[in-house]
C-alpha cells in the first residue's frame, strides 16, 4: 500500500470513530462513560458500559503482575485508559491513538495520565520500553495487523505481555485493510507465532461479545426512533451496518514476548 492510500485509510478510520462516539445516542448507550465497544457481556451484566468495564478486566486478568508501565493501544476517549488504574497507578498508564480530536478529550477529561499521538503501526518508543499492553477492538483496522504485532514486540521488555480483542472479517472484501484477513483463530495464532510471541491463547468469545451487544443495541435504536430520537434514515443505516457483521468472530487475545536467556523474571517486569 502507498503512503497517500496508508494516509486516506488512516484518516477515514479516524473521522468515522471520531463521528460515531460523537453521536448523542452513542454516549446515551454507553452512559456517556467514553467506551465504545461491544464489552464482555456477563449473565447479570446490565448495560454497556458495564460490558466494557467487564472486557477490560476479562483481558488484564491474564497478566499475573500488574506493575510498570501499560499501553493503551488505540485509547479513543481514554475509558480503558482510565480503567487501567484500578490496576496500575496513574503515572505508569500511557495512551495512545491517531486522532487529535480524541486525545485532546482524553487530556481534558483524565488529566493523571499521559496520551501520546502515534500510530501502532510505527511507535514512538524505544526497545524494550514498555512492560505490558492493552489493545481493545482496534487491531483489525491497523495497516497491518501484523505490523503492529511486531511493533508490540519491539516495544515490550522481555515477558511482557499483550493483551487485546480483535474482529475477524467474514470474507476478504470487507476486511479493510484486506491484508489483515484472517480465516480463523488458527491462522491468528500463527500470526502471533510468526511475529515472534510466545504463550500465545486466542479465544473466539463471540458469544460473550458481539452478539449480547448486537442483542442489546438493536432494540436500542428501535427505541430512540421510536422516541423520535434519530430519524429513520440514520436507524436503516446502522441496522445495515450491523447486519452485515452477523457472522464476524470475536476474539480475546494474549501473547508474551519471550524472557531474555537466563532471566527468570515473570510477568513483563524487570
């Protein structure tokens, strides 16, 4: 791919999230807390933002010793971000995106933590620099996903960890870029092979995400037409958009960058 299509591909990511979560029935669903996608849905879980919160706990529960510095890989509005700090403190939690727009939100509303505009696919950090890292539902749009996973592993000390969810296409032609398709979870783990991670677990957990979101936000926008909330047009829109993913799989993610020889050290910290 080009620089100007990398470019093009990189802005029309951006402005689509950057309109969507700006959207009043977006944050209405969401509770205006700043997440912005399917979560981890729980038998009692009772909204959006609670699934969020439960995603975010499902992908640090596999890292065993949670200290030194995380990366929030695509931070939108800094919701995981702020998440994190139930876990780490304020000062080791740093994150990142692409869109100026979304960072200036996240420096506005959580100004204990540290955003950084870069791209995943190219970061600016040094060699092992970074102990562990959290990526949710973004790698799919990265050019590439492999790309970003051999960035990961440049990034992260020796034993760390990263954790995300990711989105497999349903065909090669809705796959945007088309080289991040992947078949199926064998494939993705072999992907995570290839760009040299060890441990590595991928999980389909469509049942658990997707769909109880798809479950819960089309009867969402049936009712806000319904008030008068949003115009018919833009209902037929996102049911056509949701539509079309029906058969995509979800999966949860975690990889670890081998130990250096000799260390013993457990956990990404050093």
């Amino acid at each position: 791919m080009n620089a100007d299509v990398r470019t093009q591909q990189t802005r029309f990511v951006r402005d689509v999230y950057d309109w969507f979560s700006s959207l009043d029935i977006t944050g209405d669903f969401y509770e205006h807390s700043g997440f912005l996608n399917y979560g981890y849905w729980q038998p009692r879980t009772e909204s959006a933002r609670e699934a969020c919160e439960h995603l975010v706990d499902t992908l640090l529960a596999v890292i065993p010793k949670k200290r030194g510095i995380i990366l929030d890989v695509a931070c939108g509005k800094g919701a995981t971000t702020h998440h994190l700090s139930r876990y780490f403190p304020p000062q080791d939690i740093i994150g990142i995106n692409i869109s100026e727009g979304q960072l200036a939100l996240c420096r506005q509303n959580f100004p204990a933590y540290r955003f950084v505009a870069t791209d995943a696919t190219r970061l600016d950090f040094d060699d092992n620099s970074i102990h562990n890292m959290i990526c949710v539902e973004a790698a799919f749009h990265f050019d590439t996903r492999e790309q970003f996973l051999r960035e990961a592993n440049r990034v992260l000390k020796p034993g760390g960890y990263l954790v995300l969810s990711d989105i497999l296409w349903p065909s090669v032609l809705m796959a945007r870029p088309r080289a991040n398709f992947l078949r199926d979870v064998h494939e993705y783990r072999a992907l995570c092979v290839a760009t040299g991670f060890t441990d590595v677990v991928v999980e389909d957990a469509t049942d658990r995400c997707w769909r109880p979101f798809y479950e819960h936000f089309m009867p969402y926008l049936e009712y806000k037409f319904s008030c008068g909330d949003i115009p018919l047009e833009m209902l037929r829109r996102h049911q056509i958009r949701l539509n079309r993913r029906l058969s995509q799989r979800y999966l949860l993610v975690s990889v670890r960058k081998p130990e250096a020889r000799g260390s013993t050290t457990m956990g990404g910290c050093r």
